[in-house]
C-alpha cells in the first residue's frame, strides 16, 4: 500500500512498448503489477539493446518492480487463471489483438487500456509501425536534418514510449472517474495519434494560412559550436543578442554590417558561426554553457548517453538508482508525499508466487456524466508549449483551466514580443490583436479561461492567492524560483489550500548546479543525450521536430498530476509534484542510456540506418522533398521488397543476402532503392508496401496531416470558433476514453477573455472589489507594450 498508486492492482498482458511503459509507471508508483507471459516470454525480452550479460535491457528498463506469470491462455486453465486476474485487477493493459470491449464487459470493475500502433479498425489498422514510420506519418521527421538530404526520423522508440505516457494518463483518468461511477471503462491510445500530437502546430499553421513549412525555410535562432569535448547548442533571441557577445567576448560585432540586424545575422549564419567557433574549439563544453547561462542565453551541451551516468547535474540530485546491483534510471516525476520506490528488478519468466488475486467488490454503480476531470479546477502559470499542453490535457478531460498570465510578461507563443509576421496568422492577416490570433497559442490552449494578473503587485498576488483557495492544481514552468519571489511557492499555497497540487516543469530540476539553467526543447534534446545519437555520419548532433520535448513534458506533467489526483482522492492530501523534464526525456532512451552506461560505448550517428534492420530509411519520391520511410524488418520483409521491385534477384545477391551483408552494402542498397521509388507518389507508395507486409510510410507534411484519412478516422480534428481568428479545425489529442470521452468544446481564449468572470463567478467578488482590482495595475485586457 506503499506509494501513491498502492492501493491498485494491474495486469499487465500487453506485449508493446507502450503497454509495458504504461505498466511500469503504475509499479513505479506502488501498484502491484503482474505481466503474464507466453511460454516462450514477452516478446520484449528478446528486444536490443542487450546488456553484457545477455539479457535485453529494453525488458529491464519496462519492467523493473513487476512480476511474472507464464500463462497460456490457449487452454482451459489458462484462460481460467486470466479470468481470475482480472477479476481482482483494477486496471488490465492488453494487446491489440484482445477483445477490449468484451474483457470489459465481463469486468465491470477493471479499468481496460489497449494501447495499439494504428487501432483496432479503419485506416491503417493492419499497418506495421516501427519508429521510423511512427516518426514519418507524425509529421515530425518532415522537419529534421539538412534540406536537400533524406529526413531523418530520430532515435530510439520515442512515440510508441510516448503512447505508453498517455496510456497510463487514460488509465488515471478513467480510475479517477471510476470513484464516482462504481465502474471502470476501455481506454484507446494509439502511438500514430500520439506521435501526431506532438508535431501539431505546424498543422495549425497550415490549417490557418496554407503553409507548409520546408526545411530550407527553417527560421535560423540556433547554431552549434564544437568545443574540446563536445557540442554545443547556442539559441540566439534577438533581445539576447548584446547580452551573448559580451558573454563570448565579442562586443565588436555589435557593430558589424553583417550582424546588426536579425535579418543581416540571418544571411551570414555561417560567417557568424564561424567567428564563435574560433572562440570557443578549446573550452570545455560545459565552461561555455555554464558562461552564456549566466548571461540568461539559452545553450546546452549535446551530452552523448554514456556521460550522463557521470553527469555532475544528476549526480548532485542523486537521480541514479540501484535494483538487484544493477544501475536504473530514476524516475520521470517525483512526488514529495509519495516518491517512487522501486519494488524490485525486471522479473524472471513465471517468477509469480500466485497466480490471482481476490475478486475486487462490485460497488454500486452510477451513470457517467460529463468528461472525466469535471469540478476540478486548474490554475496556469506557464508559458510556450510544455506547461500549456499538460494544462491543455487535462482541460480535454474536463478540468477548468484558467490560464494566467501577466500584462507586462504575456504568454511567448501570442508572438507580441517579435514584430507581426503574416506566416503565423489566419490567412496570414496578424491584424489588430495580433497576440490573439497566433497559430502558436491558438493550438495550445483550447478549452481554457483566460485570466491577466500581474503578480509583481499586491492587488495581483492577493487575487491569485484567493484563486488558489478554491482550485485544485496549480502549474508553473517559469524558472525555478520564481514562485518562491513571488511568495507563491508550495508551502506558502498549502498554507491557503491544504490539499492543493503544485506541479512545476523545471528543465533540469529544482536542484543541482543545473537549476537555473533555461531551456527550450531543442536544447533539452541535447541535454537529455538524444541529439548525440541523431545525425548523419560524420556530422553535428540533430535536433527533432519543432521542439520534440515540450509536448513530451506536458505529458509527464499530466501524467504527474493525475497520479498526485489519485493519492489525494483516496487521502485528502495535496503535495509537491516536480517534473523535471529532461529527465522524464531520458525515459524514451531508457535502455540506450543504460547500454552506453554499461560498455562506455556511444552509438555514432548514422542518418536513418540501424543495427536491427536493412535497409531502414528515407528515401526520395515524385515532388519536391517528398519522402518514402521504408524498414525491411526481417528476412521475408526483405524478400518481400524485392518482389516488390520487380527485383527478385536482389534477395540472392551475396551483396544482400542477409542482413549483415546488406549493412555492409548499405550505400549500393540505397541507392538501387532510391532510384526505384523517384518518381512515385509516397501514399500510393506505402500504401501498396505495408500491403505486401513491408514497413513502410510517406514522410508527411502538414498539409499531408491536415488531409490524412487516418486521423480523420479517429476524429482527431474539432472545428471551432475563435472570436478573433476565426474557424478552423484544431488537432486533438490521442487519450479516448469509452464512457467518459474528453472534447475539445473553446477554442484558446482572447486576452483578458474571462477576467470578469474569474472575478465575479470564481471568486464571488463584490461590485466594489471587482472594480478596485480592474482599475488597479493588477489587471488587464491588452498587453503592455513590448511585453
């Protein structure tokens, strides 16, 4: 019962990444888990990378404080023993292929997640969905690497990691709801619809203007720079821009023609690169983030995997931790009340003492009413893209959500700090309230209250505190700190609201000597040893996406929310939750890290190519920068591919014949393929691959995902009306939940929107108090000027 989620038990039968994340973060949190396995074990355990001792640590890193039950379910006593757990299990995580709905209507009780790549039905369903076709149909690997290059599709097993995130966000939610109800429900995530969730705002920008965004576009604010001992990611602020050539000791390009303007400094990137790199080749890495953080510029180095097992950073917040004298990586939030405490180590095939619990008592049941999240109430101090997507995840699920901001520090993505630029407006129109028409903050925060405090004065921190004592979470991801200057930190809050969640997004965390470091998502990218791994051969590290962690944050952060919700729900006690970001990132290339840790060994960028699979990559189609990802995932794939061709030959050539030598070959394989797929449509393409059972998918654009008949399937798009930016359809988010579904009913709301009804139907203010605080600097209903 130790934790916050030890009151519940879990039957993990899922054989998916996602599934066996989702799991390992309800064992993390104290639930008892048990993964039933076929004879021959989870398909996971035979999953690279391998440790030094042979074992997969891809299994170890999904399964740590889990036991195992061998069970099959083909005969009669299996699918006995199945019944009975799932008779005492509150939540059971199952296969694609299971009849979700019928294991719930057999188990009234259970909540029943089914985590799947494409779903159970329409588009896609049958598809095959490695990564690499994950990352092309998102969206996202249309913006990564170098124009004019095949586009590079990341690392590891970020998306299916990330479905398996909001698959345990959809279980918290439907155990949430199952308090009120007596009943559990099925929960759906799909890892297609979730990799699209992370890339959506350049499909709000198509969808507001028609753009579709190049990589030979690409708005140039960062640069690296190789120091002695590594990479360094620079981002450049205009407004940051005297404060960064002091910090290099660089003044004197202040006043060169070539730099003095973003526009000029655009044009000669390279030059003024060049001048940085001269600068700083024999520095340390760290010394140069260490010098421009102080300077508040953003930079951060690219650490390769195996440094971070040395990282002074984690070290200081004692992040690394031990399980059965093996190291593990520490966990993706931490909850002041109830900490993870790991219950031992990824289990052994059958190493279950009992096989079922006691049945679960059936209590009464009431009928669902509303989305999931209904009466609780959220408070928002968060700006740009993580804070606002976990406030925007669980405003889906029904929670009120008043977004706060400050009149002379608005919200980033509302662009009022930038000169209007038409790409990020409806019909490329900023008009006269430009910040309420940003495609930016428009996808952001859907179904929210708008509500403007200045907390640098009283009258403002008064209003906010008084906020807090009727709301049930608040969430910051201003810098660590700031709560604190303002007197709003969490012991300050409790003081006003004993059960209230405080939840922050610190970058690196609220302690150790990289505290107070800024970050954005690249930068995080690089600081959480995924851009190292990202690259061609020979190159620089690679960042993904617009900003590939924000969303992954907001999901940790929701995630983090939902668990302290359940604690409080069954105790009555709020507490702290920190969601350090980078290192909830780290999760996703848990096994990568732990591999690179073991053998000092770090795998070396290689553009798209891997050790499992051959060919496995991007390669050119009809238009221009059009895309194909194909991945021959085992020999008959291979085969099939060749057939494919019309090239039967290829199968029997010693060139290819098997997958070392295809990797041997690797450059002549490419190109034989390349020349193969020019000329072809990437959808027609991919469509007839996965047809013959090869992995493959077009390399989508936004537009490609503003038309893609998958997503329409699954209702992803919602049309709504914006007061100022007018109608469009807005990109959802991929939780469903079947008695209790979440819905995107407002769009984001105008500045200043809901003041008066924070005031007068929130708080129950008087006449005379609402007029004091709206005349008073603590409010208003337009940003200051140059905020």
């Amino acid at each position: 019962m130790s934790g916050a989620l030890g009151h519940l038990r879990v039957v993990d039968f899922s054989d998916s990444l996602a599934g066996q994340y989702c799991a390992r973060l309800f064992a993390d949190h104290g639930a008892s888990v048990m993964l039933v396995e076929p004879a021959e074990g989870s398909p996971i355990r035979r999953m690279a990378p391998f440790s030094q001792a042979g074992d997969s640590l891809q299994f170890f890193h999904l399964n740590t404080g889990k036991h195992s039950l061998v069970l099959d379910r083909g005969t009669e006593e299996g699918s006995a023993a199945f019944r009975e757990l799932l008779a005492g299990a509150d939540v059971a995580v199952l296969p694609p292929r299971a009849d979700a709905d019928a294991i719930g209507a057999a188990h009234p009780h259970c909540v029943v997640v089914q985590p799947s790549l494409f779903g159970t039905d329409g588009p896609r369903a049958d598809w095959q969905g490695p990564e690499i076709v994950l990352q092309a149909l998102s969206g996202m690997m249309h913006n990564n690497g170098a124009a004019g290059r095949e586009p590079l599709f990341g690392t590891g097993n970020r998306a299916a990691l990330a479905s398996g995130v909001g698959a345990y966000l959809g279980a918290l939610t439907a155990l949430y709801v199952r308090e009120s109800t007596g009943r559990g429900q099925v929960v759906r995530v799909d890892a297609a619809e979730t990799a699209a969730s992370m890339c959506f705002p350049y499909v709000m920008q198509h969808i507001y203007n028609g753009t579709v965004r190049q990589r030979t576009e690409q708005a140039v604010q960062a640069g690296q720079v190789l120091c002695r001992d590594g990479w360094v990611c620079i981002w450049i602020y205009n407004f940051r821009w005297h404060a960064l050539l002091e910090a290099l000791g660089l003044p004197e390009l202040e006043h060169d023609p070539r730099f003095a303007d973003p526009a000029e400094r655009r044009a000669n990137w390279d030059a003024l690169f060049a001048i940085f790199q001269a600068k700083v080749a024999d520095m340390p890495a760290e010394d140069l983030v260490e010098i421009l953080q102080r300077a508040q510029v953003i930079a951060a180095k690219a650490y390769r995997p195996s440094e971070l097992i040395d990282n002074r950073h984690l070290k200081a917040r004692n992040y690394w931790e031990s399980v059965d004298g093996r190291r593990m990586l520490g966990p993706a939030f931490r909850l002041t009340r109830t900490p993870r405490r790991v219950q031992g180590g990824a289990p052994a095939p059958g190493e279950a003492a009992q096989s079922s619990w006691e049945p679960r008592p059936l209590p009464p049941a009431r009928r669902p009413s509303g989305r999931p999240l209904e009466g609780l109430r959220v408070i928002e101090l968060t700006t740009a893209w993580a804070g606002p997507m976990s406030g925007r995840v669980l405003a889906y699920l029904g929670a009120e959500s008043i977004h706060v901001e400050a009149p002379n520090r608005v919200n980033s993505w509302r662009l009022n700090k930038d000169r209007p630029n038409p790409v990020n407006f409806p019909n490329h129109e900023p008009g006269s309230r430009w910040y309420d028409r940003s495609f930016l903050f428009n996808s952001q925060n859907v179904n929210k209250l708008s509500c403007i405090l200045n907390l640098k004065t009283e009258e403002g921190r008064a209003t906010l505190r008084r906020l807090v004592a009727v709301a049930d979470v608040l969430i910051c991801n201003f810098r660590p700190g700031t709560l604190k200057k303002l007197g709003l930190d969490y012991d300050s809050l409790a003081a006003i609201k004993p059960d209230i969640i405080v939840a922050e997004l610190p970058a690196f965390g609220v302690s150790g000597p990289m505290s107070g470091y800024a970050a954005l998502g690249p930068t995080m990218e690089m600081a959480a040893g995924m851009s190292a791994m990202i690259g061609y051969p020979g190159g620089q590290p690679e960042g993904t996406g617009p900003s590939y962690l924000d969303p992954i944050g907001g999901f940790n952060a929701a995630a983090a929310v939902l668990t302290a919700l359940i604690h409080r729900q069954r105790t009555g006690e709020g507490q702290y939750v920190e969601v350090p970001q980078v290192e909830a990132a780290m999760q996703l290339i848990g096994a990568e890290i732990l591999k690179a840790g073991e053998t000092g060994d770090d795998p070396a960028p290689n553009g798209n190519r891997v050790g499992f699979a051959s060919p496995h990559d991007a390669f050119p189609t009809r238009g221009d920068d059009q895309w194909i990802a194909i991945a021959a995932l085992d020999e008959g794939q291979w085969r099939a591919l060749c057939a494919a061709m019309e090239r039967p030959e290829l199968a029997g050539d010693p060139r290819f014949s098997d997958l070392g030598r295809r990797r041997d070959n690797e450059d002549e394989l490419t190109r034989i393929i390349a020349a193969w797929t020019a000329g072809q449509d990437k959808h027609e393409l991919a469509a007839r691959l996965q047809a013959a059972g090869i992995a493959a998918a077009p390399v989508q654009t936004p537009k490609d995902l503003a038309e893609d008949p998958y997503l329409a399937h699954r209702g992803f798009f919602t049309e709504l009306e914006h007061p100022d930016a007018g109608r469009h359809r807005h990109p959802g988010l991929p939780i469903h939940l079947s008695a209790t579904p979440g819905a995107q009913l407002r769009s984001a709301p105008p500045f200043g929107w809901h003041n008066r009804h924070v005031l007068e139907t929130i708080l129950k203010l008087s006449p005379e108090e609402i007029a004091a605080i709206e005349a008073s600097d603590a409010m208003a209903t337009e940003p200051l000027e140059g905020a």
